[in-house]
C-alpha cells in the first residue's frame, strides 16, 4: 500500500513538473509583422516611424507567468520613418548611430502584479533596455496572450506549436539615451512612446 502510495506521488510530482516547464519562444518573425512604433510628438512637428528587425527568445510558463525571463532585439538600421532625409539623419551618428550601436535590446530581469484572466496575463515587467549603447533599468506594463496549438493557424499549417503574443505600450526619454540632445525641443520631442506589438512562436518537436 505504501509503495503504491509512494509511486503515485512520484508520479504525480513527474507531470506537475512537465507542465510546469516554461517554454521558449521565439520572436524572430518570418512573416516580418513583428513590430515596434514610435512616436515623437513635438509642438511643431510629430516624428512617426515603425521598426520590423525583431527577434529575441522569451521562456514563459502558462502555469507560473511570474518566471518569465527572456531577451527582445530590434535591429537599429530596421527603424524607418516616411521622409527619406530624416531617415538618414534618423541612422546618423547624432541620432541612433546605428553603425556603432546596431541593435536595440529590452532583457527582463523581475516581473510582479501579475493578473491573469483566461489565456491573457497582465503584468509590470522591469528590465534593462540598451539604446544606443546606453542602458537604462525600465518597468513598463506588458500583456502576454497564450494561445495553445494557434502557431499553424498563422503559419498556414506550416508549423505545429503555441504561440506568446505580447503588447506593450511605454514611453523613454530621449535624453536619457544620448539621443539628439541638441536638437530644438519644438521640433523633436524629449518623449519618445513605443508601442510593441509581438508574437514568438514555440514549435512542437
């Protein structure tokens, strides 16, 4: 009786940690829509641009949202704006120098208030962003979608797994990253809003 006891907690203790297991996602997107905006709202002029050279890993447990760890990349050169002179200037040593400083990069380093209803948890994620060559500690409130066996549905059947949509709305200074600081304040705005709309794929093997 004991021994049957014993190797059904064993058992039992087995699959809660399979499940319990976090999964890795990847958010290099093959498709492109990846993606990240700014916005530069000055009194005279308002900048707005998007980037698309996302990429990065997120290990995330649906069962423990709370463990999350993980890495988001944006190729610096993939930060693009309509107006063909102001994208250079945008890539130019004064603003991004993006042949110094190629990427941009967010790595998490503490979650807390997390909320979950249903599949999507809300929480405020810390982390360290590298802009630029600067880095700065950030906590910004981040949405996390689990969709269980949705990564066919975008790939067109291509590929069998889950898929982590993330969103994020937050707002750096551009002072803070050694971004422009001549640059007239009614024209090129201290604030930058970024909005980041994600989903990293988690094949199944």
């Amino acid at each position: 009786m004991n021994r049957t006891i014993l190797t059904l907690t064993a058992a039992t203790s087995f699959a809660v940690a399979v499940i319990a297991e976090p999964q890795s996602f990847d958010f290099k997107d093959p498709k492109g829509v990846n993606n990240a905006v700014f916005v530069l709202d000055a009194p005279l002029e308002a900048i707005n641009g998007t980037a698309n050279g996302v990429s990065g890993t997120i290990n995330y447990d649906a069962a423990e949202p709370a463990s999350l760890s993980g890495r988001i990349v944006i190729e610096s050169k993939s930060l693009s704006v309509p107006n063909p002179v102001m994208l250079e200037h945008l890539h130019g040593a004064d603003w991004l120098d993006v042949k110094q400083h190629p990427q941009i990069t967010f790595e998490s380093t503490r979650v807390a208030n997390v909320k979950s209803s249903g599949n999507k948890v809300t929480a405020d994620v810390t982390g360290k962003m590298t802009l630029r060559g600067v880095t700065k500690e950030i906590t910004t409130p981040v949405s996390f979608t689990y969709l269980k066996d949705k990564l066919a549905a975008r790939t067109n059947g291509q590929m069998l797994g889950d898929l982590l949509v993330v969103r994020a709305q937050f707002s750096i200074k551009r002072s803070d990253f050694g971004i422009n600081p001549a640059a007239p304040a009614d024209k090129v705005a201290e604030e930058i809003q970024l909005t980041l709309s994600l989903a990293g794929a988690a094949p199944k093997k």
